[in-house]
C-alpha cells in the first residue's frame, strides 16, 4: 500500500520534478561553463565559485519554488476529484498516508538541492578546473540553504492541508514558517551554527506534529 502511494505522489509530481531538474541542469551548466548550453549566466572565469558567481541565491530560488511547489501540490491538489476520500479510506492509518507523503517530498527536495551543491563543490574543489582559490567554507551558506528548504517545504504542506479559504487565512503558516526560518538564519550568523540549526529543527518537529494533528482532526 505504502509503494502504490509513493508511486502515486512521484506521478503526481513529474512536472514540477521535470521543471526543477531544468533548473538545476541550466545552473550548473552556466557555472561548470557547458559550452552548449544556452542562456547561461553571465560571469567571468576568474570568479570565485560560491562566493561571486551567484550560485547560492539561485539555489535558494529555485529549491524555494520547488518546495512550495511540492508542498502544495501533495495537499491542496488532492481535494480536485474527491482523492482524498480516496487516499484516507484505504487500509492505512491517516498518519501513515502524510508521512509517506512528507518522506517522499523531502527526499526529492533535498535530492535536488544537495545533488547540485555536491557536484558544484566537487568541480570547484578539483584542480584546473578554474583560476581562484577553493575552501570548503565557502559553501556555508548554500548548506544553510539546504537545512533551510524542508521548513519551507512544510509550510506550504500545511497551508495546502488546512481548510480556509486562500485569500483568508490559508497561507498563514507558509509565510510565519518563512519569518521564523529568516529569524533562525540570523541566530545562525550572529550567534553560531548550532543555534541556527537547532531552530529549524525544532521548528519543522513542531510543523511535523501540527501536519499530523490537521490531518487527523480534518473532516474529508
């Protein structure tokens, strides 16, 4: 049961996995400099990777789309069609279906977020690859990025799961989530690392459990 749902969500979600894959694709080949691909950014060879070259908010641009996108797409799409009351009377606990469904869009977020920031770190790290100097430190912010997303991602879950109306107070907790993840970047670059990231684990833990809660006590 739990295979057919995750076949289902993957379905479901092949346009926005296709635009995403588009996306990484057309960035990394304007910083690994792909000679056919078309449009690319424009920056010298001489810049520094991750520091000039713009890597990181194109990152959080498109892995923010991506998120919402996947975390609205998974809810807010399935009252189309009556599927949830499809999906929820199966042979399967309510809490077992949102999991499933959260497990899957966070493994395809994060697929798409870290793949390209190992493969361009990996590039800049190699040798003769470009003329400038390479730390690893350089990539602390694209990481935070990447720690960042998966509360974006269940903000938008939620929005998309609760029963308001959208010009009401549907959208209530994909914009909080995002004022609460600003807060814990600028604990993480004012007081260190490990607060930062401590928030957004909480916070998501307790996105996670208000999810649970919505979908338990929602009349479908």
């Amino acid at each position: 049961m739990l295979k057919a749902l995750a076949i289902k969500e993957l379905r479901e979600s092949v346009a926005i996995v296709a635009v995403a894959v588009l996306a990484m694709l057309w960035l990394l080949g304007s910083l690994l400099h792909w000679e056919f691909m078309p449009l690319s950014l424009n920056h010298s060879p001489h810049s520094v990777p991750f520091v000039e070259t713009g890597f990181t908010p194109m990152l959080t641009f498109i892995g923010g789309a991506l998120a919402i996108g996947l975390g609205l797409k998974q809810t807010a799409w399935e009252n189309s069609g009556d599927k949830y009351y499809y999906l929820l009377h199966r042979p399967i606990t309510r809490q077992a279906v949102f999991l499933t469904k959260i497990a899957l869009g966070l493994a395809v977020l994060l697929l798409f977020t870290v793949g390209p920031l190992l493969i361009y770190a990996n590039w800049a790290a190699t040798p003769g690859n470009h003329a400038t100097p390479f730390f690893w430190g350089m990539t602390a912010n694209a990481w935070r990025t990447c720690w960042a997303l998966p509360s974006i991602y269940l903000g938008a879950l939620l929005s998309g799961l609760r029963p308001a109306r959208w010009f009401g107070t549907r959208l209530f907790p994909l914009l909080g989530t995002g004022l609460l993840v600003m807060l814990a970047i600028g604990c993480w670059f004012w007081t260190g690392w490990w607060l930062g990231l401590a928030g957004l684990l909480v916070l998501d833990f307790v996105l996670l459990r208000l999810i649970l809660a919505t979908a338990e006590q929602r009349d479908y």
